[in-house]
C-alpha cells in the first residue's frame, strides 16, 4: 500500500497544470509515477465511477486517494 508521501508525489507528479486537481489523463499519469503500473483512461474512470468520483471532471487529492486505494484492493496496483 502506498505511503501518503507516495501518493501526494505521485498526485503531484500527474498535476500538469498546477491546479491541485487531475484530469483522468493526468489521473493516468499520477498512478504510473506511483505503482509503475499503466492503466488506461477507461479502467480509470471505471474505478472512479466505482468509487463516487464523477470522472467527467477533475479530482482533488482526496478523491484520488480512494481511486488508489480501490485499484490497490483490487490488486491492480
């Protein structure tokens, strides 16, 4: 399981724009930085829809986190 560092340098890592939320392309990016793993931008909105995360607009770290920790429980991470 990824640290809370891991996952606010990964977030970080994804954030393009400076604006404190991911896109699910930029979302994508962040969960290759944390796990080495890619993921493409339907298994990511398909674990955000299951997680309440509306996918259609950008995440905050919050809502990434219980993205990650899903992927995570599922073993995809």
């Amino acid at each position: 399981m990824a640290s809370q560092d891991d996952l606010r340098n990964a977030f970080q890592s994804g954030d393009r724009d400076g604006d404190n939320t991911l896109s699910v392309r930029e979302a994508v990016t962040a969960v290759q930085a944390l796990g080495g793993r890619t993921l493409d931008a339907v298994q990511l909105e398909k674990a955000c829809n299951e997680c309440g995360v509306d996918a259609g607009r950008e995440m905050d770290f919050d809502e990434f986190v219980r993205v990650v920790r899903k992927l995570e429980g599922e073993g995809v991470l």
